[in-house]
C-alpha cells in the first residue's frame, strides 16, 4: 500500500528549481571538503512529530489529514510503520528516531508493553534489511503518561523509578536490536515544580544512579552507542535539572558520568535557556562533548518548544561551523525534532517541511565549510588573542605566571593597547558568504 501517493522520490533539482518537492542546495552525493552532504548533515526524521503528531493543542483538537487516521491500536502502529519507510526512502533519509511510544500503543503493563513494543520492533527490524535509514537513536517517554507526573528517575515514588528503570532496560536492548548508533535521554520531568516540597538532592543523586545503571546494563548487554544527555532548562517541568550543556557536564562530572555521556543538542531548547544554538554547541565541542543534533527553531516571539523546521541560514550556518571545527558528528546527527505549523496539515506538507530543513543545513553546511576554508574568522581570532602568543601572555597560558609575577608586570604599565572587535564588520562578512556562496 502506498500512503504519500502524491509524492515520488525527491530529487535534487538545484537552486532553481520551482518544485516545491525537489531539493533546492541538499544534493546528497556532492563532496564539501572530505566528505559528502550526506555524510556531513547525517539527517534524521523524528517518529513523533512525523507520524504521531496530530495537531492538537492547549486550544483545539487534532486536525492533520493522515492516510492513517481511521485505525487503531496495533493496526494503526503497524500503517505508521509502512508509512515510516515509505517516507524514509522518498525523502531518502539516512537515519530515524523515536520514543518506545512513537511505534506501539501502550499496554495496562510493563509485560503488555514490551509485548506490542516486540512486535513493531520486529517489523522495523524487517524493513531495516532492506531499506538504507538506519535508527539515529531511540528513547523512553517517561513524560507522557500520568505515572510521571512528579518525574521518571527523580520522582519522590521509588515505584515509577523502578518502572523506568525497566522501561530505559527494555529500551537498551531495542537500542541493540536495531544498531541504534544513540540512546537519548531527554528528562522531561526531571526537574521540580516547587523546592517546598522537594528533595532537591536525593532527586538528583537518584537520577546519576539511575545513569550508572543505565551505563552498566549498556555494558553487560554490549550496547555500544553512545549515551546522550538532551538538555532543556523548562517545559513541562518548571525547571528542569539538564538545564543547559554547561549545568549537564557539571552533573556528570559531579557523579563521575562524564566519560559515559556526550549532549544531543536542541536548538530551541537552547534559546529557552537563553542561549543561542551555537552557543550551546560551542559549549559541547570545547569540552569535547557534542554528540548530536535536535535540528529545528523556536519563535523569538513565543516563550515555548515550537519545534518548527529550520529556515534560519544565520542559524544553520553558525551549527554547522561548530559541527565542522568539532569534525562533524560522530555517530551523533541532524534529527528534525520538528513538526508542521498546524495550518500545515497535508500529508504533503510533511515532505516540504523535511526538504525546506535539509535545504536550510545544506546551505548552512556549505558557508560554514567556505568560511573555515577561507580561515576568514580563524584568522580575525588569532590576531585577537595575539597578545597570549608572547611576553607575558605565553607566561599566562604555559602556567609560568602568578599573582606575583603579574604584578611586577603590571604595577606600571601606563597604557593598555586595545583592539576594536569589529562585530558589525564580521557580521557583514558572514551576510557576504551567505549571499555569494551560491
Ligand atoms: C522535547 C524533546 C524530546 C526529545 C526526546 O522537548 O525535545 O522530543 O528530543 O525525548
Ligand atoms: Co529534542
């Protein structure tokens, strides 16, 4: 059965081309450097927004118009499925992810759940050996259902930890099954509402045990992906304690988790925490920490996860510099934890909103591999920090300085050669490669 009849496999058509279904500047096989586009942005669908999603908000009821809409439970699990890999090929993706929820309806049990969860994993195991998406990454939901309504692995109920506990085992091991290059942890609960009636420590010390089994079970059962923390510092919880990249690598580095974790980074979760996306990245790639992607944007004028594909090049271009100086991504990738505007509620639109997001990273890709070619900031930083390259400087930063030596140094210096920055020139130079590298 077919389930996006209107649509055939999506081509590359260059920057030209009027089809809304056709690739504008994401030409998988072209070479950027030492690698090709496809092998650079490693793009991912994300299960839930893709084929779960059905437009429901706080105000209104589901309204997207999927060929899927008239079945349930399994049957319906099963057609979404189908619906995967047809959408996989056409958009010729190479990777996919999802929670355990995405791909099979829960059960009144553990024991029912893992049964409906064996038997989709089963059939997406069938359509791996012979499709080329491989699975980025899967994930527990232990946000959804009202059991975690004070937290999975730092709810104040050791009955929910134990639960999902089992519920992160069974995840390890379809993680093995299907060769998921990652597992994810995203806390979507993890955090407090109120310190009136919270533990903030023991919520926290549970939470690193729970990794630390996390990380054992890994090993015993030869799971060899690597583990990713998603930080997101609100929403649904108040505060959540994966805050950002640096308040992460505090914690692992606290209950001795660094060397098991690297950071699946989200755009708009890095905004809500008041960053930029790029910042978080640098933050990741500095410490040697950056694992993944979560690609889309949030809207600068609601204070909320939208979750929208991304468009913005200043955006895509700034990631993909971090992603290039970091020697792209490892096992890690670009997955679009992103969903259409509910206005967008087309099969179709599925397919546009995928192409306009591996078209926005493919621009950015290409200008970012233009600037580090051209060492354009590379060389403007260099010049900057010169100072540390000499004299006193090269003292600082060979550790040959103290507080004593600085001050014979400093009691008489009479002036202090400062250099501009020169922002607005370096952001009209980054305007410049956006508009003549194509
Ligand atoms: C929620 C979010 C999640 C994680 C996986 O904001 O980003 O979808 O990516 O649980
Ligand atoms: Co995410």
């Amino acid at each position: 059965m077919t389930y996006f009849e209107n649509v055939s496999k999506i081509k590359y058509e260059g920057p030209k081309s009027k089809n809304s279904l056709a690739f504008k500047f994401y030409n998988p096989e072209e070479k950027i450097g030492d690698r090709t586009m496809e092998e650079w942005l490693r793009f991912g669908v994300a299960y839930w927004h893709t084929f779960t999603y059905d437009g429901t908000d706080p105000f209104g009821s589901g309204n997207m118009i999927r060929p899927w809409n008239h079945l349930t439970g399994m049957d319906l699990a099963k057609a979404r499925v189908e619906a995967a890999f047809e959408l996989f090929d056409k958009l010729n993706a190479p990777f996919f992810c999802f929670h355990d929820v995405d791909i099979a309806p829960e059960g009144t049990t553990l024991r029912e759940t893992n049964k409906n969860l064996d038997e989709i994993v089963g059939m997406i195991e069938d359509y791996m050996k012979t499709s080329k998406t491989k699975l980025l990454w899967n994930t527990a939901n232990m946000f959804s259902n009202p059991r975690f309504v004070h937290g999975a692995a730092t709810s104040c109920n050791a009955d929910v930890f134990a639960f999902s506990a089992a519920k992160v085992k069974k995840g390890l091991e379809v993680a093995k099954r299907l060769g998921a290059e990652n597992y994810v942890f995203w806390g979507g609960r993890e955090g407090y509402e109120s310190l009136l009636n919270t533990d903030m420590g023991l919520e926290q010390d549970n939470l690193a045990r729970f990794f630390h089994m996390a990380v054992d079970y890994a090993k015993e059962i030869g799971f060899d992906g690597q583990f990713l923390i998603e930080p997101k510092p609100k929403e649904p919880t108040k505060h959540q304690y994966d805050f950002d990249v640096a308040t992460g690598i505090a914690f692992l580095q606290k209950y001795n988790l660094d060397q098991y974790f690297k950071f699946n980074i989200e755009a708009n979760h890095a905004t809500l925490a008041g960053h930029t996306f790029e910042h978080e990245l640098r933050v990741a790639r500095i410490n040697g920490m950056l694992g993944s992607v979560d690609a889309n944007q949030g809207d600068p004028l609601l204070g909320w996860d939208t979750d929208e594909f991304p468009t913005d090049l200043y955006s895509t271009t700034l990631a993909m510099y971090e992603i290039i100086k970091n020697g792209g991504l490892g096992k890690g990738g670009l997955n679009f934890d992103a969903k259409v505007r509910r206005g967008s509620f087309e099969p179709e639109d599925l397919f546009r909103a995928h192409i306009t997001g591996m078209d926005s990273f493919a621009v950015g890709l290409k200008v970012a591999h233009k600037l580090i070619e051209d060492k354009v900031l590379d060389d403007f930083i260099a010049k900057r920090y010169r100072s540390f390259n000499e004299g006193i400087g090269k003292d600082i930063v060979e550790g040959k300085a103290n507080f004593k030596t600085l001050e014979d140094y400093a009691l008489d210096i009479k002036e202090f050669h400062n250099e501009s920055g020169r922002v607005e020139e370096l952001r009209a130079l980054l305007n410049q490669y956006l508009l003549t590298t194509f």
